[in-house]
C-alpha cells in the first residue's frame, strides 16, 4: 500500500504576531508539486482565514498578511479596532 497524499512544505516564513497582545499565526504553505504558496491567518478565536490567490514567493504570502493585520485587523477580529502589530 502507498501512500498518494501530496506532502505539504511549510514555509520558513510562518509565524505567529501579537496585533495588541493577542496571537494571530501566519501560515504558509503548498503542496510539493505546485511552486506557488498559500497563505493562511488564523485568528485568537481559532478561524481560518485563506486567501483566494497564491503567492509566487512565501515572503509575499507574509508581506501580504502583515499588512492585512496593519490596515484590517477589523476584517480578522471586530472589536479590534486600529492597533498596531509586532513581530513575535
């Protein structure tokens, strides 16, 4: 028996960040065969938030969630409201 799953690669740019001391965790990822990245924000409450659109390089996968965190951490959480984010 063998096993056909795809492995999933983690990129080395996952990451956790506080947005106003609460924990947001950026991942990305893909599968072994495709070249391009997924990018995944999972929010204090544990929600998943995935991104339509893949990202050529797994450093503009985390550019683009910081800056998602910065600008619309409403979009993520309600009652963050305008707070500043911090690398972990």
């Amino acid at each position: 028996m063998t096993n056909d799953d795809p492995t999933l690669i983690r990129s080395a740019k996952s990451q956790r960040i506080l947005v106003d001391g609460l924990p947001f965790a950026i991942e990305i990822f893909r599968l072994d065969h495709h070249a391009d990245w997924t990018l995944e924000v999972v929010d204090p409450d544990g929600t998943s938030h995935v991104w339509d659109d893949t990202f050529k390089k797994d450093k503009s996968a985390r550019d683009e969630a910081i800056r998602a965190l910065q600008v619309g951490a409403t979009a993520f959480m309600s009652d963050l409201g305008d707070r500043s984010v911090s690398l972990q």
